[in-house]
C-alpha cells in the first residue's frame, strides 16, 4: 500500500507536470491534480487508471479544434485556458474521496459511485467541448430559448451525444480497469448515470448558477474578470454558486443516480 501511494504520487506528479507545460493545468490546477491522482493511486492502480483515462480524454477533446472553441465563446467561459485547483477540485474530487472508500471492492456502492461521479465529469466536460465545436446555437435546457455558446446551461444535440459518449468512455474504462463481471450491466448503470449527472448539472448551471454581465462588451459572462480586463457585474443566479459549485453538484449527482440505478436494476 506504501509503495502504491508512493509510486502513484511520482505518476501523478509526472502527469501533472506534464498537463502544466501543456498548457492544461496551472500552479494550483498542477497541485490538486497531483493529490487526486495519488488518492486514486491509495485507492487501488485499477482506480489510477480509471482517472488517467478520463484526464488523457478530457484534454483530447478539450484540445480538438481549440481555435474555433475559442472564437465562437470568446470569454464567456469561466473555464477555458488552464485549469485551476477549484475547477480540478470540483471534477475530481467526489470521485477521489469515494473511490477511496471504495479501495479494491469497485462493486460496492461506494465503488459504483465513484465511477459514477467520475462518469458525470467527463460527461460534463466532452460535452461542453464537442458541443461548442460541433453543436449550433444552445438552447437553455430550463426554457429552450438560444443562449450564447459557452454559457452554462446551455445543451445542443451535438452536446448531448457527447456526453452520454464520455459517461460511457469512463464506464466502460473502469469496468475494464477492474476486471469486474457483469460488464455490460456495470458499463450500463455507470454510463447512464454519468450522464443523468451531466444533465442535472446543466439543470442546476441554467438555474441556480451565478451569471455575470461585462458592461465594456455588453456580453454576459461566467468570469469575474472579463479577458477585456473589466471587472464583472452580478446579474442573475445565486452569488456564491459559480461553475465549480455546480460541477461538484453534478459529480454527486452522478454518483447519487449510479447507486439508485444499480438498485432499481439489480
Ligand atoms: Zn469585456
């Protein structure tokens, strides 16, 4: 168990090193990214690689067509760039903690959520990168009127397909990564609940999500700062919940879904 904390932290730490000078992650984002993936190491290597391939696929699809991404969501993003300790925090952070009280038993419930929470995050996240490159103009998921690309709350059919694709990708890696039975069962409840994650977290981003507003540009906003260099107004949502808050809620929501689906379809 030593050496696997040990070993995992030098991994983790290579990655991360790695992700930074990529681009991918910042100082803080390079940090938390080093203690989730020694976690995930603690918690088992079938765990690492679990998150080692939900990490290598979210940087693919973030890195797909970056110019066009950039172009059509010019700073309306709280994302975009370099990740920070919040937003790695707020993605893999549920997974980490469940995935250690899961330890070598991915069958339990706290096993089936973990992969379920980590499921919703990529769900998330190939869906807000495949959306704004493929999707058209996003409709609010609450009210269905067209909303800016990149806004919160947003989704497009592209979107959508995308992110039942990256809650299957994550379910179907750590059905492999364990080894376990009942594969095809497991990759089902994982994958749909990653998903139904993903959605709730684009309920909870159109709702409750804090909007800001850039009077310089006239544009609405996730971002304190605009890239213009304004400081935002609040105008619209809850203050205290920003893009991470919603992030954490949608990867408990995936787990939440994971444990109740397996239930009702055992
Ligand atoms: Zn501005």
């Amino acid at each position: 168990m030593l050496v696997r904390i040990v070993a995992g932290a030098v991994a983790a730490a290579a990655v991360a090193w790695l992700a930074r000078r990529r681009g991918t992650l910042d100082g803080s984002g390079q940090l938390a990214a080093l203690v989730c993936g020694t976690a995930a190491a603690a918690a088992g290597w079938a765990w690492a690689a679990v998150l080692v391939a939900y990490f290598g696929a979210a940087v693919a699809v973030t890195a797909a067509g970056a110019a066009r991404k950039s172009a059509r969501t010019n700073g309306t993003l709280a994302k975009g760039g370099a990740r920070n300790a919040a937003q790695v925090a707020a993605n893999g952070g549920v997974f980490a903690l469940l995935a250690l009280a899961a330890g070598g038993e991915p069958a339990t419930a706290m096993g089936i959520a973990a992969t379920g929470a980590l499921a919703a995050a990529s769900a998330d996240t190939w869906a807000t990168e495949i959306g704004t490159l493929w999707g058209g103009t996003p409709r609010s998921i609450l009210t269905g009127a067209r909303i800016k690309a990149g806004m919160s709350g947003g989704i497009t059919l592209a979107g959508t397909a995308a992110a039942a694709a990256g809650s299957l990708f994550v379910a179907a890696a750590s059905v492999l990564a364990h080894d376990a039975p009942d594969a095809r069962h497991r990759v089902l409840v994982t994958g749909s609940a990653g998903f139904a994650g993903a959605m709730f977290d684009s309920l909870f981003g159109a709702s409750l999500q804090e909007r800001r507003w850039c009077a310089r540009c006239r544009v609405h906003t996730e971002q304190r700062v605009h890239p213009c260099g304004e400081p935002t107004a609040h105008a619209g949502g809850t203050r205290w919940i920003n893009n991470d808050v919603v992030n954490v809620a949608g990867t408990l929501a995936g787990a939440g879904a994971a444990v109740m689906i397996s239930r009702l379809a055992a």
